[in-house]
C-alpha cells in the first residue's frame, strides 16, 4: 500500500446521508469520509483544526477487536491517545484495498494494517514537527511530539496538531519514515480496554439491522428450502391483504414481501402461497453425500499436491502401519445478528448500510442488481453482530439493491429470519479423509499420507464453475478479485479447504492427495477454513501413531518437531500450564497443536466422563501470534475460538434431506452455551516478531485436543465430529 | 391501543396486537438496543424485564403487557453498574447478545445479589453468545456481586429515556 499526495481539497464535503459531493485533484475518486479544512496526509488519517483525529479503519469490526487495535497502531506513530481517535468504517476506495480488495478476513487484519497503518500515523506527525519547526523558526530536531502536541524543546512551547494542521497540509509527504523503536511503544502491547466496550454495554452500537432512516420499510424474502429450487408459482393474494403490506413481488432468490414494519411482513409472508420447482439436488442427503465421498476416497482421482521422498516403498520398511478415516460434516456460522442489509434507490443513486466484512463486494452485487454504475453507489459498512466468515458473502445486498430497485425512492431494510441464516448460510464444507501413517522399529514417523475428499472453496471463484461457492448472479470480476485475494492469504495452498494438511512433524515419506467432490451444497470460509478439520484429522491420527508408538503423545510430538521453535514452544507452554500427566483422579487430557494464519496454537483439553456423556473440566491454550498489539483481545480471541469450535467438535452438524438443511433454529441446532463453558486459561508467547493471525488460529485445535482427550479416558476414537461416545 | 409502563415512562402503542413486544420496541418505538436474535424465545438477545423478570422480548404479543412494566436496555442509567462491570472488563467482541445479556444479568441480581458461578450459569443459559464471551461475562457478575454496586432496576432515571412524558 502506497500514499499518495492529497491536496487540501477544498469545495468538497459531507452531506446527509453519508454521500460525498465535491472533486479531487487526483484521478481516483474521492476518499469517503473526507472533511472540509482537514490535515489529509493519507487516506486514513485526518486531522481538524480542533485536534481531533479521525480515522478511516478499512478492516470491519465483527467481534475481533480491530476497531479497538488498529487504532492503536496509528496513535502509537502519531503520538496521539489512541482511546481519542475518531474511527469511522472506511467506505470503497482503491486507497483502502489491501491485496485488490477491502475484505475483511483471513486474521489478516493486524498483520496486514502493522506497517502501512503505522507508517500513516508516522507520516503525519513528521510533517507536523515539520510545520512547527517552521513556525517557531527552529530545526526539526529541536522538536518533538507527545499527547496530539508538538514541542518547542528550545523555548517549551507546545502548538496542538490540530493548530498545525492547516500550515502541515500544505507540506510536502516525505518518504523514508523512520518508525518507533518497540523499546519506546506507549501504546501497542498493553492491554487497553476495547473502544467498543461501552456502546456495546449500553446497547447505542449501530448493527447492521439497527439502521434507521425516515419511511423506512421492512421487507423479507421466502426463499425456496431446497438449494437449487426455483419458484414454480404463487399466489400473494391472502398476504396482500394482510395489513402494512406495500408490495410482494418475485426476485431472483424468491418472493420478497415489503410491508410497514418487520413483523407486518413476516405475517404476510407466512401466508403466501408457494409452489417450488425442484432443481438438481432434490435427491441429495447428508447419507448420499457421505457414501459419494467414501467412494471417491477409494476410487476416486487423487491430485498429489504435495509429496515427500518415496512413500510407496517406504511402507515396505516400516515397523508399524496404521490406516483410519475421518469425518468432518457440515458446519453452519449463526452470527448473533441475523443477515440483513438496507438500501435506498434513489435519482440514479444507490445507497447501502451493510454489515458486512467486505464493502466493495457488497458495491460490485449492488451494482449489478440496481443497475446502477458501482461509482454512483455507496456503501456504509455498520457494526457486525459476528462474522465468522458468513459476511464475507453478499448475497443479503444482492437481494435488497434488486426489492429496492424496484420501489425507487423508498429505504428497504431487508431482515432475515434466524431460520433463514441457518438454511441459507454458506457451510463449512463436508469433508471425508483416509489416513496411513508408518513408524520405524524406533518408533519414529517413517511415512505420512493423508488423503482429503471435499470440494474446495476457491475453485468457486472461478467464474465458470463458481456455482459451489458464489451463486451465478455474482459478478466475474468480483470472484476473481475474492480467490485472488483469499488465494493470498493461505499463501501456495490455493484451492482452499485442505489448508493445514501439511504437517509440522518431521517425516521422512509423505503424500498429500486431493480428491475433489462437490455435492453442491453452497459451501464457504467459515472460522479458520480448512484448517477447522484438517487439524482435527492430523492431529488426531498423530496421536494414533504415538499411541501405536507406545509413546506419551507429547513426547512423540516435541521429538518430530526439533526443527520447528514455535510449535515446539506454544506446545511446550501449554503443557508446562496445563501439568500434563498430572491431571485429577477421574480427569483426562488431551493435546494439539497446529499452525495456521502464520500463527501457532497449543491446546491441552482435560474431560471428565459418566457413562457415554463428557464434561469439559479446563481448556488450557498457548498461542505464538509475533508481537501482542493487545494481550487482552489476543487472550480473548482464543477463548472465543475455543467456544466457537466446540459447537461443531460436540453439539451438532448440519444435515441435508432432499436438498435442503433439515435444522432451522437453535432447538435443533445447539450451541455452546453459558452452562457449558469450560473453564478457560490462555497464555501468549511474548514475541518481538511481526503480529500474526489471531481470530481463527484457536479453533483447529480444539476438536483435536478433545478428541484425544476422550481417547485417554475410554479408549474410543472418536473420528467424526462432533464427537459423541458409544 | 396499549398502554405500559416504558423505562418509567407511560407509552400508548396503537398496532396489532399480535406484535412481539420486540418489534413494538424496534419498529413503533424506535429502541434498538434489544436485539431480534432467533424470534423463538430461544437465544435471549431480545431479554427485557418484565415487572423485573428477564423475558424474551420476541415471545410476548403486545397484548400480553397492558398495565406492565417494562425495562430496556436504555432504561438502566449510565453509570448501572452491570454496565460499568461489562465496560470495565471489555467483555463484548461483537456485542449483538450483549444488551440480553446484561438485561439477564440485571434480572438475576435483582433475586441474588451474590450469585455462585453455577447460579450465574443457571439464570444466564438462555442467552446464547457467539463470540463466546461467556467466561468474562462470568467474572463481570462477580465484579458487580462483589462491588455491591448494584441497585434495583427499578431506579431508571427518566432522564435517559428517548421517550418524554405524552410521547406517542
């Protein structure tokens, strides 16, 4: 990301509704959110002559912190309480894309924003000591800067930044911005209260489904149940009638009623009148689709995307061998915050309020529903009640920008049903794995195969075949721009969803083989991708050989990763933590550790058991993310983690009956719940390194480490989430 | 119309009166902090007070609280100090759940004012989390138990209602 010189740009400014009026100088479009008389160094940073500082944050806050963490890095350069920066959710602009696009994602968020961010707030406090200077007549190394104030250090006269603003905007941008030495860091690495904290304690945060503007209505879609199907016909004429109705009408998802209030429109859509045309999957099961992928593990085409000495005459050598399957159904994300999104149409404008972790693609669908040009669209992003990666997908702003094309003049807000989210959400993929493994006569790993049976998430992006993923009304351009992108963020393993096959443990032998199987099932990003079941088959079957092995299963890992300093670390810690082999009477413990997001992550789960039931007694984790921008959101996004994987690894699944997702609500879909919270400790490695990942990297352990720990407790194992003992 | 007692305010709704006291809140009278989560009574994002019990808001029809008391999310006061707990230990990541929670946690303390771990996990297992804040929220009860902070619901200051006096 590079910075651009921008004038003070004068005749420009805000008006209502969000939009931005006026011209720039350059030939990209205006920076959204630009004020009048303002310090401008970057398209992040402003400053007002009152001293405020006003931040356009181009990464969406969903739970994970970066409202709060972000800002930090830019106050820390800036010198400036980071606690007192303005930030707003940066609208579309090529200033704010990070690899071609503004999606929030990936726990790129820290490692993508820790240098150009502070590089901005570095950017302008030079050239506010640099405005200073002049004005007091003194070099710049007489000056320096502390609390939005830069000093005369000959005379002690401070002069705020907001009072230098106007004469630093007039400066030339330097290059070669010298950066703080950590040594001198006020701010990053301590454990700072959220900015968010208090308007989400006394219910003033904006989401998405809070929007308010002046006649606004409320419009719901009924959707056809069965992924694929197709509205055959309907008759509206008993939901018409019902009162606050304004207008039913068919779109391209299903039949969208548009009524005075949501629970108006909710009434009349359960009186419509449907008939569905079955599509494609109309046959197609959780059953069907499980006998499909244990199929084509044994006959179907195997890709051998990575490989290792000569594993096929390495079995011949081997002491042992040992051969299981695994089982990783469908996933579904439930954000808090059901889907919804609010547009308004209007002289050929388009205006969307979205929450949502990717604005331009939200744009780039609204554009191709309105038929509106995307640089006459604006897109304001809100606070996300979750994401999970369910908002990377946009498919709520293709179905407003079409309800709301149609009533032109009029603000929709679109409402999904909880029922709705769940049927209709984008799954963790099924996935279906063979695994073989072989020691030596020393118990050592001599050969590892692991075979994977899934359909994988980025070949959807490709325009041709991206009906798995996107559904066809997604524009070309945007899908290309989204594989490229999340291509990138699991660097060398495209297609995604086998991400974290490839194990840290030494081995002398190893084959990784893809066999592709696509039931098309609408399938996505969901917390951690991947690496969500392929640690849970590594880092069970590697427990399996160091059970084979006779050997105790942290022993067995520590001495396959002699070369790897930060697992052997994270796993080293947790366990110390943890006092493995030192559990209670009647407590049994369990290990993983996985890398994933260029992060590392150790987890030590202990159970307890009565009968066929389990109790998760303490979840002991360590985590190694480089340098902890903040401890606290570090230590709280793993427990997070923690929670959220443990819905998949012990509650339930999703299944499939005739095409469509039988579970509809959290009556027959549960969740970790407060009663069930295990008791929680996390420990992070104090690191110089660059931060990494963090939002996802303390899931791929979890189902792991509980599987093992079931294991030593009754000698089951368990190869299926979720996990549930006979 | 229906007439109820709003975070010490007198309010007349005139819609249907099938209308989940949630929408009532959302729609007609434009509060937004208490959440639509599940619309089944199951997740709590929607939990008010009830003549002082925590209540899914998406389960009670408009005609069920004529001559009630009702309190939001709004009608705690700045400094409650449920509120001030849930600050003071940044216990939100999302936040979306976060009003049901503390609107169940204000219900709770109002009949335990020193509640256990299993307590708290008891009176708060309707309202589900997905961000899984559910061990701070723990210890953010404890603070407030332990601070002997807490007051009554009761005591909404009716300066911080959006509603004045013959709204509506």
């Amino acid at each position: 990301m590079s910075f651009s010189r921008r004038k003070f740009l004068i005749g420009t400014g805000v008006v209502g509704g969000g939009l931005v009026i006026g011209f720039s100088l350059s030939n990209k479009p205006l920076i959204p959110g630009t004020r009048k008389n303002t310090f401008q160094p970057n398209a992040f940073l402003q400053i007002t002559p009152e001293n405020q500082v006003i931040f356009q944050l181009n990464r969406y806050e969903m739970g994970q912190g970066v409202f709060s963490s972000i800002p930090v890095l830019l106050g820390e350069e800036l010198d400036y309480e980071p606690s007192g920066i303005i930030s707003e959710f940066a609208g579309v602009h090529p200033d704010f894309a990070v690899g071609g696009m503004q999606l929030t994602g990936g726990s790129t968020s820290i490692y993508t924003a820790w240098k150009p961010i502070r590089e901005a707030g570095a950017t302008a406090r030079a050239m506010l000591i640099k405005a200073g200077a002049r004005q007091w007549r003194i070099n710049e190394d007489d000056c320096t800067t502390a609390n939005g104030q830069v000093k005369n250090n000959i005379t002690g006269e401070l002069l705020s930044y907001g009072k230098l603003s106007a004469a630093a905007s007039k400066l030339s941008v330097p290059g070669n911005i010298k950066l703080k030495e950590p040594v001198d860091y006020q701010w990053v690495g301590k454990e700072l209260p959220r900015h968010d904290a208090q308007i989400k304690a006394d219910g003033t945060a904006v989401f998405g489904i809070d929007v308010q503007l002046p006649g606004l209505k409320t419009a719901v879609v009924v959707r056809p149940p069965q992924f694929g199907a197709s509205v055959k016909s309907y008759d509206a004429s008993r939901a018409k009638a019902s009162n606050g109705v304004i207008r039913i009408f068919s779109i391209h998802s299903g039949i969208a009623v548009v009524a005075e209030s949501y629970w108006q429109a909710r009434k009349a859509a359960g009186l419509l009148s449907i008939e569905w045309q079955d599509g494609p999957l109309a046959s197609v099961s959780t059953d069907s689709i499980v006998a499909e992928q244990k199929q084509a593990l044994k006959h179907g085409e195997k890709n051998a995307f990575e490989e290792a000495g000569e594993i096929d005459s390495a079995w011949d050598q081997a002491a042992i061998t040992i051969e299981a399957e695994y089982h990783s159904p469908y996933a579904h994300h439930s954000p808090m915050e059901p889907q919804n999104c609010t547009a308004l149409i209007k002289n050929g404008r388009c205006e969307i309020w979205a929450p949502t972790q990717g604005p331009d693609m939200v744009r780039s669908i609204a554009a191709h529903f309105s038929d509106i040009e995307q640089e006459n669209i604006t897109v304001n992003t809100t606070f996300m009640g979750g994401g999970f990666g369910r908002r990377g997908y946009m498919d709520f702003a293709g179905e407003v920008a079409a309800i709301a094309k149609l009533m032109p003049g009029t603000p929709v807000k679109l409402i999904w049903t909880r029922e709705d989210d769940m049927q209709h959400d984008f799954y963790r993929p099924s996935s279906y794995h063979g695994t073989k493994g072989a020691l030596d006569a020393d118990g050592n790993l001599l050969a590892w195969q692991h075979d994977i049976v899934t359909a994988s998430i980025v070949k959807g992006f490709a325009p041709e075949i991206m009906s798995t993923v996107l559904p066809s009304w997604v524009p070309s351009e945007t899908a290309r721009g989204l594989g490229k992108t999340v291509g990138g963020w699991v660097a060398g393993s495209i297609p995604i969803n086998r991400e974290g096959m490839n194990i840290a443990y030494l081995t002398p032998n190893m084959r990784l083989n893809s066999i592709h199987h696509d039931p098309g099932i609408p399938i996505g990003f969901w917390r951690s991708v991947g690496h969500s079941h392929t640690a849970f088959v590594a880092e069970s079957f590697v427990d399996e050989l160091a059970h084979s092995a006779k050997a105790d299963p942290v022993e067995f890992r520590l001495r396959h990763l002699k070369d790897k300093p930060r697992h052997t670390a994270v796993l080293k810690l947790a366990t110390e933590k943890a006092g493995w082999n030192q559990s209670a009477e009647g407590v049994y413990q369990g290990v993983a550790v996985h890398e994933s997001f260029r992060s590392y992550a150790a987890m030590v789960i202990e159970v307890s058991i009565n009968g066929s039931q389990y109790t998760i007694e303490r979840v002991v984790a360590a985590v190694d993310c480089g340098r902890a921008i903040n401890p606290d959101i570090v230590r709280s996004q793993v427990e997070s983690a923690i929670i959220y994987g443990l819905g998949p690894a012990t509650k339930a699944a999703i299944t499939i009956e005739n095409g469509a997702v039988v579970q509809s609500n959290f009556h027959d879909l549960p969740v970790v719940r407060i009663n069930e919270c295990p008791n929680m400790e996390v420990y992070v490695v104090d690191s110089e390194e660059a931060p990494t990942g963090i939002g996802e990297i303390g899931l791929p352990p979890v189902a792991p480490a509980l599987a093992n720990a079931l294991f030593s407790a009754t000698g089951q194992r368990l190869r299926q989430m979720p996990l549930r003992l006979s | 119309m229906v007439s109820f007692n709003l975070n010490g305010k007198q309010v007349s709704v005139d819609a249907e009166i099938d209308t989940p006291l949630l929408w009532i809140l959302r729609d007609h009278l434009n509060m937004n902090g208490t959440k639509f989560g599940c619309g089944a009574g199951l997740c709590g994002a929607c939990t008010i007070l009830l003549d002082d019990q925590a209540t899914r808001s998406c389960v009670i029809p408009l005609a069920a609280i004529e001559g009630k008391s009702i309190t939001t999310i709004e009608g705690l006061g700045d400094d409650h100090p449920v509120k001030q707990a849930w600050t003071e230990l940044s216990v939100a990541q999302c936040g979306y759940c976060q009003p049901g929670q503390i609107m169940s946690t204000v219900s709770l303390l109002n009949q335990n004012s020193a509640p256990s771990d299993d307590e708290i996990k008891s009176a708060l297992a309707g309202n589900i989390c997905r961000c899984g804040t559910y061990q701070r929220i723990i210890a953010a009860v404890h603070k407030v138990a332990e601070g002997q902070l807490f007051y009554n619901a009761d005591t909404v200051s009716p300066e911080q209602s959006m509603l004045k006096d013959g709204d509506l």
